[in-house]
C-alpha cells in the first residue's frame, strides 16, 4: 500500500523487515496492558462521544471476559432496521481466543448492517445473558420483533431471560447442515430425501398445513419417525420453518445467521488467532467505515436515480418511489411475472378506493388487492 502512495518501493524509505520490526514493537509496547488500553479507548469515547454505549467486566483475576459496545450510527441503525436480529458469537479474533460477537441486521438496500459488537472470553450461558442485557440496555429497551440464533445451550438458556417480547427463532442453515449426519449420507435413498425435505423447507410460499402434511409424507416414506433428531425438529418447527413463521411481522427479512457468519467477505477481516486486541480494534473500525461508505453511497444513488419502468402498471411506478432501488428491482420482478399469471376477476369503487380481485393462475387462488390513484401504497 505505501509502495503505490509514494510511487514505486525505492520512495518507501524502510525494508519489508523494517516494518516486520515495527511491528513486533508494537506488539511488544502493548504487551500486558493491551487489555487495558482496550477498555480506556471505549471509555474515553463513552465519555467524548455523544451516543456511544459502551459496558465491559472482568473475571477474578482482573482479565477482561466480556465487553460490549455501539457508537451512534449502531443504535440509529437499529431503530430504523431493528426487526430482525441475527446473533452468532463464531469468530475467534484474538490471541486471547476471546469470540466476537456482532448483533446483524438487514438494512432497506438488504445489506448486512451491524447494530452493535461484543468480545466475550467464555461461551456460557452467563455471558450471552450478560451480552445481551447490555444490548437492550444499548438499544433504549427496545426488543426486535425476532432474534435468530444457533442452537447453543447457553444461548437457548439466556434469550428467555433477558427477551420477553421477542421470538427466538433457529437458524435454518445450521440446522440443514446437520441433516446429512443425522440421516446419513450412505444411505441409497439420501439424494432423493434431500430433494424432497429441501423443496418444503426453503420454499418461501408453502403454507403451514401444508408443510406438515408433506413432513409427515416425507416422514413415512424415508423412516423420519425412527430419528430422534428429526422428531426434535419437527416439533420446534415453529421456530425455524419459513411456514410456521408467516404470523411474525417481517419473518421473511432473514431466516439464517449467515448475515453474521465468517463466510461473510464483511466479517472475513476480524479472523485471525494472533492479533491483540487493539489490532482488532482497528480492523473493526475499518470494516465499519466500508460498511457505512457503501450504505451512504446506495442511499445517494436511490435520491439522485430513478429505474427503469417495465410494465405499463401505475403499481410499479408508484413502487418505485416507496422502495430503494434494490427492492423496487425484486418487486419489478414479481409484477412483470403477475401479469402473465394474475387476471382480474372484479372491479368496485369503495369510499373513494379501486378495490380489484384478481386470481393468481400459478397457484389457482384469489386475493384481494386495494390500490388508491394519487397515494403512495403502503406495504
């Protein structure tokens, strides 16, 4: 990098050991205080910095196990974007094999957003109560509308405690990557289950009668009775099952924790068992800068640009002023596919609103759908 700012490796001035050396006296400086540095730097910005949250605690022997904090933009983020939540402490960062753990959420360009971090020293049931106490603390008290978690004893132990509102739904993906163990990928008939079992779960449409029915067809046919596991998860289906999750407002936003997941390319940055603490402390603060960089330059675009109609319907036009552009391009998608498949099927005018029927032909139902000329449509 410095060779490119100063135009070629013989204006750097220093050798590759050089800066190695530097480096290790870096290291060498922070040493034992790293810790302690760690936790005056959050302070002093809890002090300077209007909004910014930050809470830490020790163990017996004064070494930090677990801190958490969300400067202003975080805790903006999550009231305008707080629906969902995705919690998921898997990445190691440190040398001190402290987890980091991000609380995730999907912003209105469906992009990852980060509402606040914590670094816990122990994955019990303790910390995650603590951690997440100190979220609603963060957040003013208020509890998103679902908090999306992998199945770890102690956090199935601490949501309860500390969420009284919130639904705890499962991670779908963790819990399909176990379903080749638990059924066992020998078996002849495993590429046939694994088509049919994944056709019900990931299906976005499928109503929940109908996914029991099927999970129950599915369950006779290939011996699911006989799995304890299986039995398990079909009846804790109301919390990771797309079918059973219709009743939750926005439930659809996110169903796995893959928005706060090493395979992240955002979250990528933090990997790394040798760094100090004030090393991963720069590194965050990188990955949030590009995070807001991009979110500030979408929301620009979608002010100063306008996308292209596709469809004569006035639905799509007034949709592309109620959405962003990454929305409005999905739900074009869905209004060019309706008029092949949806035809009206009545008209009536009702205190001043077109009220129109139409059948949907893929699926053979009818829904009423209301639109009002001259207003924006709410969704």
């Amino acid at each position: 990098m410095l060779k490119e700012h100063v135009n070629g490796f013989e204006n750097i001035g220093a050798s590759l050991n050089d800066f190695k050396n530097f480096h290790r006296n870096v290291k060498c400086y922070i040493h034992e205080r790293d810790g302690q540095l760690f936790i005056d730097h959050f302070k002093e910005m809890a002090v300077n910095k209007e909004g910014f949250f930050f809470d830490n605690d020790v163990d017996s022997d004064g070494s930090l196990s677990r801190a958490i904090w969300a400067d202003s933009v975080a805790r903006r983020n999550y009231s305008d974007f707080g629906d969902c939540v995705s919690f998921d402490p898997t990445y190691t960062t440190n040398k001190y094999d402290m987890a980091f753990t991000p609380f995730t959420g999907v912003d209105n360009h469906k992009r990852s957003v980060t509402f606040c971090a914590a670094l816990i020293a122990h994955e019990d049931a303790d910390s995650f109560q603590w951690v997440l106490k100190h979220f609603l603390v963060a957040m003013g008290g208020k509890e998103p509308n679902y908090i999306i978690t992998y199945q770890d004893p102690g956090i199935l132990k601490a949501v309860p405690l500390v969420f009284k509102k919130a639904r705890h739904r499962f991670c779908m993906w963790h819990i399909m990557n176990k379903v080749p163990t638990k059924y066992g990928v020998t078996r002849e008939d495993y590429i046939v289950f694994i088509r049919k079992i994944n056709t019900i779960i990931w299906d976005e449409d499928i109503e929940a009668a109908e996914f029991d029915a099927r999970w129950e067809e599915i369950g006779e046919e290939h011996g699911l009775n006989n799995i304890d596991w299986f039995k398990e998860m079909f009846s804790k289906r109301n919390q990771w099952v797309m079918a059973h999750c219709r009743d939750l407002e926005m439930g659809a936003i996110m169903r796995t924790t893959e928005r706060s997941e090493s395979k992240n390319s955002f979250f990528k940055r933090f990997e790394g068992k040798s760094g100090t603490l004030l090393e991963f402390l720069l590194r965050f603060k990188s990955a949030m800068d590009q995070q807001r960089h991009t979110h500030k330059k979408l929301d620009n675009e979608d002010k100063h640009t306008s996308p292209k109609l596709e469809t004569h319907l006035a639905l799509e036009a007034d949709a592309a002023k109620v959405y962003t552009h990454k929305v409005f391009k999905e739900f074009q998608e869905e209004a060019k596919y309706s008029i092949d498949t949806c035809k009206s099927r009545g008209f009536a005018e009702i205190d001043s609103l077109e009220v129109t029927t139409v059948r949907d032909a893929s699926r053979d139902k009818n829904y009423d759908v209301t639109y009002c000329p001259g207003k924006s449509l709410e969704y």
